[in-house]
C-alpha cells in the first residue's frame, strides 16, 4: 500500500518535472521566434496561440476580371468543387469564389475573391448551438465537423455567405481536409498548410502567376508584409457596420 | 363557484376513430420512408440548398413549435388569470401544447444534416447561442407542461396546480420569446435582425395555437357526439379575433420600421410589392385569406354565431399563418445578402445579389406533414387513454349563470 | 432505464447457466470471429501496444481530434491518417482498397462489434501521401507524448494505490 503510494509520489514528481521544463520552453518559444518575421514552422505539438492572427489583405486592384486561379486552387489544394455530382449550382460547396460587382452611382467595376472573412466576433459562431462553429486562438474560424450536426444555423448568421452545407454523400477526401455529407463547411484559410509555416494555396497561387493581389499574415506582428501594406494604404472589410473586425481585408473597393 | 366536472375518455372504438387512427399512422409512415430517403441521399433531393438553407420543413417545425407554446394559452387563462369558463379546457390545452411540440421538434431534428448527432446537440452547448437555449427550453416546456397536467389531472395534487400553471405560462412565453429570438439576433440578414421579432412571435403563437385548440376541440366533440355549448365556443372565438388583430398590428409595426428605413426598403420592396410569390403569399394569403377574412368571419353579428363559420375562420388562421411563416422564412432567405453596399453584382459564380428560388420537394412536405399527423396521433391516443376531455361542455355545465343557452 | 435493462439482458444470461452447473453455449458464442482483410506495416510496431489498442484506441484517436481541430497539434502518431495509411491492405492490382470496405481493418470487426463508425464520411479511406510517422521531425515534436505517457503512468499508479 505505503510502497505503491510512494511510486505513485515519484511518479508525480517525474510528471511535475517534465511538465514543468515544457511549460518553460513554451513559455521561451514565442521571444525566440519573435526574432523572426518570416513565416516559421510551428512545431507540431505545440498548440495555436493568440499571440497571432492569421489575416489576408486582397488587393482588388490587381484582380483581373477573368482570373479564377485562387479559386482553382482552393478547389485543387481541398477537394472541393467537382466532388457533388448530384447536387445542382445553388446546392454545391464554395469555399471561395470569384464576384464581380459595379457601383451603382459611378459603374466603377471590380473582380474579387469571396470567402470566410475570418472575423474576430463571427456571427456564426456566436449561433452555433454545439459550438462546432468556433474561432482557434489564431484568429482562423473553422467548423468542427465531428459536433457539427447539421441545422445551417451558422449559415443564416453569416453576413458573406461563406458556408457551404454538404448536400451528398463524398468519396476520395483530401486527408488534410474532411469534408462530409451534412455538416457544414467554409474556408479553412488552409490551416493544414499554415499549420507548418506554409501560406493558404490560394495566396501562392496568386502570387505563383506574380499577380500578387493577396497578401498573408499575422496581423499582430507589426513587421509582417501584411501589417505593414494595411499600414502604407487604405483597406476596407466587407460590412464593417457589423462591427466584426475581419481578418480578411479589401483594398480597391 | 365550485364545478364539478367530468372528464372521461373517449370510447374510441367506432369505425370512424380506428379510421382517423389508421389514416394518420398512414400519414407518419409516408412521412418516415420520406425521411429516409432524404437522411440516405443528402439534402440534394431536396429544394433546400446553400442559399435557401431552411425550407419547408422548417415552416412546419416552427409552426408545430409556435403553435404548441399558444395552445397551452387556454390553460393558463383558467389557472394563472382564474377564468372558470376556461378551466374545464386546461386539460386538453396541455396535451394538445405537448403533441404539437413533439410533432414540431421532430420535424425540425429528422431535417438536421446529421439527425443521427441529436446526443451531441444534447451534450455539447454554446450557451451564446439562441438556439442552443431553446433546446433546453423545448425540453423544459415539457416536463413543465407534463407536471402541470399531472398537478391539474391528480386530485391530491390539484393544490400545487396554481403555481404550476404559473410556471407553465412564464416558461411558454419565454420559449416563444427563444424562438422569435432565432429569427431576431442575425444581424446579417435584411428581413430579420429585429427585436420586435420576439413579441411578435409570441403573439402569433397566441392565435397560431388558439386556431389549433378550436378546431381540435370542435373535432373531438362533433365526433365523440358530446355537447359543446355556445358560451365556450363563442367566447375562445372572440378571443382568436382580438389575438388576429394582435398579429396583424405587430406585422404592420414591423413593417413600418422597415419602411421607414432607407437600409431597409429594398427588403420591403420585395415582400410588399414585387417578390412574385412572397408578394402574393403576403397580401393573398397571409393578411386576406388568414387574416382580414377570418376577423370579418369572427365578428360578423350572424356568421359569427355559426359553428361551420367559426371552424373555417380558425382553419383560415392556420393557412394564413403558413403563408406567414413561408414569407418570414422562406422570403427572407431569398432576398439576396447585401455584402457590398452601395455596389450591384454584376456576376457571381454563387448566386451573389440575386433573388434565390426555392420549390419544397414532396419529401419535405411529406416530413412536415408528417409531423403534424403525429401530434394529432398523440391528441388522438391522448383522449382514448386518459380523461382529458369533459363529459359535457355545455352550457349549464361550464357556467351555471349563463344566460340563454 | 429502457436501454440499461436491455444492457442487462446478457449479464442475467450468463447467471443463469452459472446456476445450472453445466456449461452452456452463450448465445450467439458459434459466431467467428471474421478474419479481416488486414494489413500491419512490417517495419513498423503500432504506435501503442496491439492489446492496448484494441481496446482504446477510440481514445487516442478522439483525443488527437480535439487537439488537432481546436489547438493545431499536428503530431503524427495519433493522426486517424497514419491509421489509414499503414491499415490499409492492397488488391491484386496493387490498388488500395479503402479501410472502410466491408472486410477491410476497420469494418470487419466493427461490424461483428455492430459499432458504428463515424470516421469516413469525411475522412479519407486510402493512403494519399506518404507516411511521417518515423520522419526524425516527427519524433522530435513529440514531448505531448512523453508528457501523456507520464500521465498515464501517473495514473495507473493511482490506481494501484486505492
């Protein structure tokens, strides 16, 4: 009895110990890589921080009015797009999409991407009965799919219309993107990819055929591109009245 | 004061009641297979889809649901208002509230993406969300209307039975509140994102559900062939004219808002003048037929008085608050999100700035249909097991003091 | 109640045939148990030992879940995709055949369990990219695991103790 009980205290304090030296080099992680402004992999067992917040600036000055190629892909990188034969226009997923839209007053036209503006206070998430829909320490929104059961209450809730609800059953998924018949959906901001210190598949797609119009970062860190372009030029979000202080940011409308 | 009623159940064995119970088995089965179907294809044989994500079985749900919170109104007009006229009634009022909430909740779960998730949407709460609250509240006006009718049917408990009435009728309207609520905090959407939601919803659920007990209960005595006097009859249709005219005045102050502001003409646009279905749905259906019609019907000196007249004006009130609900739903999902104002979509590859179509599939008629066949099913069951329904509901028995009869 | 009386069910059977001396046949005790068309890596152990993972693995992987969609730990050794990847057997075409097919790893036996999986209706079935399982940068990550394996161990302790 007194025997296991003492095991039972030396293993406490091996824990203890242990536990002790990771909270320390997690508590000296964040300066050592603060010293670095480029994007750095995170390492894998370390958990998201709020010390970020991943955000997109879109330079719609620099969309053509025929580019598709961050919409292609984000259909290539999560294996969306021409995964719901059934399912007809209004019923298949789009994560992102390309719209082209006019001012009334002037007839100043312009071509944009659309997809989840990653807010700091997304609507969806506040509706979501389970809290499937929620927004990781990073800034990035996500639905956790496992507890998602499917009303589309989020998908009311959402200003942009951004979620997609799988209308079908699906085959072939993407491992680092499951997807599924009757839960929802939206851009994930390539999390996976982020995850390992690489940007969204639609920013380096972007900036693959040099159009360059969008711009990936952490908007907490003063020194990254993107917190400095928002910085040199004017940017608007999309409803800003709505007060939900988007991670995505447009430039040019 | 003191009445001494009897309640007793129905005989139930004619060919009529097993013809009544076999048609709505019938009903609940049709409603099952097409359940099936929908949960095994997905959603895409539906007319649901990513830009009207409710649809019809919605508008049956929360008409099932509304419905449910204002049928219990009669009960609590007896206890917690102490109404006597209104007593011998509490009884079939809570049943008829449980059976129309069963109906309205499962109609509203076998349409979820993922019915077979109901243990998580039980388990894992987000205690922001309007929609996580009223799981609890459905769950609780059941167990709150359960006990009440066991206070008011159980003689040892008849004592307890004032307080329960009373949390019954706290409970019921903030569940109304809860749902109106769903409709009243998206901030995003045009046509709702208004306070005034809340009450309105609690008074349609007032004539919602009124319209429902009348003819339940004109059913049930025509068919039971149990006296069922004037003065009650006349008094609850009276009360479902003063509840109709409630509703339309919250629809005109509600749009009137809207109308007043610029942000919110193009939403009232579409509804009032040019939304081709909604348009008709609203003016035809919804104030004509459901409302204008039934309150002329109701209040008529000589129409009012006949019973075939007063079923028809509760039946229109029904129609018309499917109209209602349809427009408030269905409507307000068609018109387009206003993502960039001040700007047109010229184009879109997701339907951006357009007037969504929506055409229910028979499957999601089929599934709310279905759950207002259930909840007729337990109102029928309900009388033939227990005694929820009085002997006799004349006049000399409801009020010994009423005058004619 | 319902449900826990049927739960019971089993437990009374086997009373019974206690009390009558001689053994008899449980119910449904001629089933065999299916052979499934199963794959193990020859290189590579599971990642806990087979005992243990038979019987939690349902906690290693809902525990990863959680980690992975609401933290971003992206450790390897729990991921469901490292399941996929070395569980899945090929055909005779050298295809892979996807882990939830009826006689495949996953399904075999919980089909004769008649416990439902929730797992492939959004995740991949095959092997996609290769595995990192024993990549030196996934070892070197995985201080989450000396960590759990320190609770573990704790509380095996524990439970000696009382």
């Amino acid at each position: 009895m007194s025997e296991s009980s003492k095991l039972a205290d030396a293993a406490r304090r091996n824990f203890l110990a242990r536990a002790g030296v990771a909270a320390g080099a997690a508590a000296v992680a964040p300066g050592v890589f603060l010293s670095t402004s480029t994007a750095h992999a995170r390492p894998a067992d370390e958990p998201v921080s709020s010390e970020k917040r991943w955000g997109i600036l879109v330079d719609t000055t620099k969309c053509a009015s025929d580019c598709n190629d961050c919409v292609t892909a984000c259909e290539n990188e999560n294996g969306w797009g021409s995964s719901e034969p059934n399912s007809d226009a209004a019923q298949k997923a789009h994560w992102i999409r390309s719209v082209t839209i006019k001012n009334k007053a002037t007839g100043f036209a312009k071509t944009l991407p659309m997809m989840c503006q990653h807010c700091e206070t997304p609507p969806c998430v506040d509706v979501c009965p389970t809290g499937a829909s929620f927004r990781r320490a990073d800034g990035i929104v996500l639905v956790d799919k496992h507890i998602c059961i499917g009303c589309r209450y989020c998908m009311m809730a959402c200003p942009y219309k951004a979620r997609s609800f799988v209308h079908e059953d699906l085959h072939d998924q993407k491992p680092w993107a499951p997807r599924g018949k009757g839960t929802v959906e939206s851009c994930t901001m390539c999390d996976h990819r982020v995850d390992k210190g690489q940007i969204p598949a639609c920013v380096e797609a972007c900036s693959a055929d040099n159009h360059n119009a969008l711009i990936f970062g952490d908007l907490y860190d003063e020194n990254s591109e993107i917190s400095q372009a928002l910085k040199a030029k004017d940017s608007v979000e999309l409803r800003a009245d709505l007060g939900l202080n988007t991670g995505v940011r447009y430039r040019g409308i | 004061m003191k009445l001494s009623m009897n309640y007793r159940e129905i005989e139930g064995s004619s060919t009529g009641f097993w013809i009544l119970l076999g048609g709505l088995a019938l009903v609940i089965a049709l409603a099952g297979g097409a359940t099936l179907y929908m949960e095994h294809e997905g959603h895409y044989v539906t007319g649901m889809n990513n830009q009207i994500v409710w649809g019809m079985p919605h508008v049956f749900a929360i008409f099932l649901i509304v419905a449910a919170s204002g049928a219990l109104n009669v009960a609590s007009i007896g206890t917690v208002f102490g109404k006597p006229l209104y007593k011998p009634l509490g009884r079939l009022s809570g049943l008829l509230a449980i059976a129309l909430l069963l109906g309205g909740l499962i109609v509203l779960v076998l349409d979820l993406g993922r019915p077979d998730r109901l243990i998580v949407a039980m388990t894992y709460y987000n205690f922001k969300s309007i929609f996580a609250w009223n799981i609890i509240l459905y769950n609780g006006f059941l167990a709150v209307t359960v006990v009440y009718l066991w206070m008011m049917m159980e003689r040892r408990m008849n004592r307890y039975y004032r307080p329960a009435g009373l949390v019954a009728f706290l409970w019921r309207l903030i569940l109304t509140t809860g749902t109106g609520s769903i409709f009243g905090f998206l901030v995003a959407r045009q046509a709702y994102d208004a306070a005034i939601m809340a009450p309105m919803f609690v008074i349609m659920s007032f004539s919602y559900g009124l319209a429902v007990f009348i003819l339940v209960l004109m059913a049930s005595y025509n068919w039971t062939r149990r006296p069922l006097g004037d003065a009650v009859l006349l008094r609850l249709k009276n009360l479902l004219g003063v509840y109709i005219a409630a509703v339309l005045y919250f629809v005109l102050v509600f749009n009137l808002t809207n109308l007043y502001a610029t942000e919110h003409h193009g939403i009232e646009r579409f509804i009032l003048l040019d939304g081709g279905i909604y348009t008709k749905l609203f003016w035809i259906v919804q104030i004509g037929l459901g409302s204008l019609l039934p309150l002329a019907m109701i209040y008529h000196p000589t129409i009012g008085k006949s019973r075939p007249a007063i079923a028809t004006a509760a039946a229109l009130v029904i129609v018309g608050a499917f109209a209602q609900l349809y427009v408030i739903l269905i409507g307000g999902q068609a018109y387009p999100l206003e993502i960039f104002p001040g700007y047109e979509v010229v184009s879109s590859a997701f339907f951006d700035g357009q007037v969504n179509s929506y055409s229910p599939s028979v499957w999601e008629i089929a599934l709310g249909v279905g759950g207002i066949a259930l909840a007729l099913m337990i109102v029928t069951i309900g009388v033939r097991v227990l005694r929820f329904l009085p002997e006799s509901l004349e006049d000399a028995a409801v009020d010994p003091h009423a005058k004619g009869a | 109640m319902l449900a826990l009386l049927l739960l019971l069910l089993p437990l009374a059977a086997t009373a019974d045939s206690d009390k009558d001396g001689e053994k008899e046949a449980l119910p449904f005790s001629d089933l065999t148990f299916p052979e499934p068309a199963r794959h193990y890596s020859a290189e590579q152990k599971c990642v806990q030992p087979v005992e243990e993972m038979r019987k939690n693995h349902m906690n290693y992987i809902l525990h990863q879940r959680d980690e992975t969609v609401h933290r971003g730990i992206r450790t390897r050794r729990y991921a469901l995709e490292e399941c996929v990847n070395c569980h899945t057997a090929q055909d005779d075409k050298g295809e892979y055949v996807p882990i939830n097919a009826p006689d495949q790893f996953c399904y075999s036996c919980h089909s004769y369990a008649s416990v439902k999986i929730d797992c492939f209706q959004c995740h991949a079935t095959k092997p996609v990219r290769p595995s990192t399982l024993n990549t030196p940068e996934a070892d070197a990550t995985d201080s989450t695991e000396k960590l759990s394996n320190d609770i573990r161990q704790l509380l095996a302790s524990e439970g000696q103790a009382q």
